[in-house]
C-alpha cells in the first residue's frame, strides 16, 4: 500500500528528461528519494521490453528504478502497453520484430459518439484476436514472470488488456474485433493466460465500464475470481458503475487508483474550490470513499514536494488512512483448560481491507514453541477489528512475540510492520508478558 511515484508514464519519464534539462537517472533518484513515496512504477510500452523473439530487453530505466527501489527500501509495480497514442503515427508500442506478424487495425469515429477528443481515424492498434498477437503475448508474460513473479521488489503487475494504453477501452472510436463475441473470447483468452502465468506476484485488472463493446464485464469477473486486484486510471471522471465496483469489491482485494489530469502536481494551477480545497486534494478525499490501497504520483518530482509543502494535508491523510493499517489493540490473557489462552484482537485503522489473508503467530524468544493461525481472507476490514485464540503451552509464563504477516497469493507471505506507536522488537514483533495463572490481578480468577 501507498503512495506510487512513476519513473516512466505513457509518454515517457519526467517532463525535463524529456526536453533534454535532466538525466533519466537523476529522475529515477530523485523520485525515490521522496519521503512519501513507497512505490516506484513503470508504465512502458512493450517495444521497451522486448526486442526480439524469446528474451527480454529492458531499457535503461527497468534497471535504475530496480537499483533505486533497493537504495531506499521501496518496492516496483508495472504495466506493459500493447497500444499507446503518445507516438502514434511515427511510432507504435509493438516491437518491430512483431509488426510483420501482427496486423494493425485502423480505428474510426464511432457514429454514436458524442466524445470528439479521442474522435480520429489516425489511430492505429493491434489486431488483438489474430493467433500470432495471442502467442506473443503469452510468451511476453512468461518471459516477464521468470524474471518478476516472487521477486520481492515486486509489489504488482497491471494485467495486460487492450485498447488504448491497455485500459480496456478505445476512446470515441470502434475497437479493433469483428463482432462482439470474438472481442469477448480473446479478452477472456488474455486475462486467463496471464492468472495462468502469474502464481506468486499481485496481478491488477482495469475496471474500465465496457464503453468500447470488448467483454469487459465478463473479463473483470474472470480477474477477480481468480484472485486479481482492481484498479482505475481515474477517480474523476469515471461512470457510477466503476466507482461501485471499487468501493465494494472484495475486501481481500488491493485497489490502485490514479487520474491523469493534474499529474502535473502544479500547485500554482490547481483548481481550488469555495472550501478552500484543490481539485487534485479533492481526488485524494475520493480515493479515501473508496477504500483504495495505492493512489499514483505521476513523474514531476520538484513539483510533488512543492505541492507537499503548499498543500501537506492531502498527503498526510493518505499515509494515515490509506490501504490497511495494523495493530493489536487488545491482549487479553484467560484461563482455558488448564493453562493459558491469548486472545489477539487486531484493529484496522486504515480505510481497505487485508489484500489476502493475516497470519498471526505467538513464539516464545528463545524459540521453545511457535503458534500459528489465519484470519479469514480480508479481515479486518477497513475501520474493522478481528480477534485470534492461541492456547499456550500447559505452564508457560514470561513474554511472547507476536508477529503478523499477509499471504499475498497462495505460499507467498509478506511480513507486517505493525502501525503502532509503542516500540517494537529489531524482528518486528511485539512483546507481550504471560502472568502466572495465579497472578493475583486477574479479574474473577479467569
């Protein structure tokens, strides 16, 4: 969970990289050297990847972001376009040693359309349903996952879908398939390739509405059954029916939120309303209603820690609030057939639930004895509390640790720092004393 700070976006890394007045490492070091960020992402077009059959490439900024993740403790989320429009028509996000295999499809203004923004037939985008796309996209992914899945840099991976920057969606325009029940065949196809692949690593599935007629309703269920997070690329401007299915999807379930019209980060421009509240503030209040994990930073690195230090509120209420925030906020000891019961009960100050399930242990220090046990899948939710029973060894008195840690996808565990003021152990844990069973403060003998 938190805050994520992009080294590459769609059209490219920071805006000063990009005019020539800053080196791309100086960008990746300065993002990640952000207080509040956590999470560095790169959103990269495939052709920055892979450059011929059969192995990866990946461009210079894959390494430096790994590198700086590592320096500062932070961790890496992506996303591989199979479309972009940034460079269109001079350059495409396929690489080129596919562009012979893979017909391209030119795009028109659909009639019905009353959005004239994305209205152009100059648009150009993969033929998602032909066999050779279908192939090289399972190859890409299980190129992608040898190197990535269980890495533990690696915090999620954005599903592949298509349409424009693959957001599952094509503008103004009609898509790319013949009719409707090819477009939802081959988009199913895709997602369950990609669950197939990944076992270890979060995937994140676009909620985009269907607005371009390509099956993603059907698409996002498979996704979601099968364990993905959600994610949207706006909180702004999006229909009531994506909003509906973050706000309340499975508690278990991460959600990523974004929106790409500020992400400039310029104080000085921000809209500001009668209350006194900046329009990208606002956002932020409306990622909170929605109980998300991760809200995204963009690139401009100056700009962030300008608008931190003008606006301060609107990032201190996401590092409170946002994702999960755990601490036992009760230990009760009992007495329960003849010896000793713990009863853990764990509080969730954060607006999401659990993304997966929250193991508990109880271990003595000198590692005599170790205790497990689950929560159910999410608990506690957002604001919720969930309580767990270890019964101690027959006679056992003096401290315990308790530790936590969250099983991300099935075998793969991921340790909690508790979010709690009082000091904790150099492993993380917290100490917790047994008393004698007749410790003369025990309320009503029990």
């Amino acid at each position: 969970m938190g805050l994520v700070g992009y080294t590459w976006e769609e059209g490219g890394p920071s805006i000063a990289v990009r005019e020539g007045r800053q080196t791309l490492e100086d960008h990746v070091e300065k993002m990640a050297s952000l207080p509040f960020v956590d999470v560095l992402y790169i959103r990269c077009d495939w052709r920055n990847v892979q450059k011929q059959e059969g192995r990866l490439d990946l461009d210079p900024v894959w390494d430096l972001t790994l590198a700086a993740a590592k320096r500062h403790g932070l961790r890496v989320a992506f996303r591989i376009q199979s479309s972009n429009t940034v460079y269109q028509p001079q350059q495409f996000a396929m690489p080129e040693f596919l562009r012979s295999r893979i017909p391209m499809v030119k795009l028109s203004h659909r009639p019905d359309a009353t959005r004239t923004g994305r209205g152009t037939d100059v648009w150009m985008e993969p033929q998602y349903d032909h066999p050779e796309y279908l192939k090289a996209l399972k190859e890409l992914n299980q190129l992608l996952a040898a190197r990535f899945d269980g890495d533990p840099l690696i915090e999620w991976v954005d599903m592949m879908h298509v349409g424009f920057w693959g957001e599952g969606h094509f503008g103004g325009n009609t898509n790319t398939f013949p009719d409707f029940a090819t477009a939802q065949r081959t988009l199913n196809a895709m997602i369950r390739t990609q669950l197939d692949i990944w076992k270890k690593t979060p995937l994140a599935m676009n909620t985009q509405p269907d607005i371009s007629d390509t099956g993603n309703r059907e698409a996002i269920e498979i996704a979601v059954r099968g364990g993905a997070w959600v994610r949207s690329d706006s909180i702004r401007v999006e229909e009531p029916i994506q909003i509906e299915e973050l706000a309340n999807r499975p508690p278990w379930l991460a959600a990523i939120l974004e929106d790409g019209a500020y992400r400039k980060y310029d104080a000085a421009t921000l809209p500001v309303d009668a209350a006194g509240v900046n329009a990208m503030e606002n956002n932020m209040l409306h990622v909170l209603d929605v109980k998300a994990n991760y809200w995204s930073l963009w690139t401009e690195t100056a700009n962030l820690a300008s608008y931190n230090e003008r606006f301060p509120r609107g990032f201190e209420r996401l590092q409170i609030s946002l994702g999960y925030r755990l601490r036992p906020s009760w230990v009760w000891q009992r007495k329960r057939s003849g010896t000793s019961e713990l009863i853990v009960c764990v509080s969730n100050r954060g607006v999401a639930g659990v993304p997966g399930v929250l193991w508990l242990q109880i271990a003595s220090p000198n590692g005599t004895f170790k205790l497990r046990g689950s929560l159910d899948a999410g608990y506690p939710h957002g604001g919720g509390l969930r309580m767990g029973s270890f019964l101690l060894p027959k006679g056992y008195v003096g401290k315990v640790h308790l530790t936590a840690e969250i099983e991300l996808r099935p075998g793969v565990l991921k340790p909690i720092a508790w979010a709690c003021e009082q000091p904790i152990n150099a492993d993380g844990s917290i100490s917790v004393e047994v008393k004698p069973m007749d410790d003369p403060k025990f309320r009503k003998a029990v």
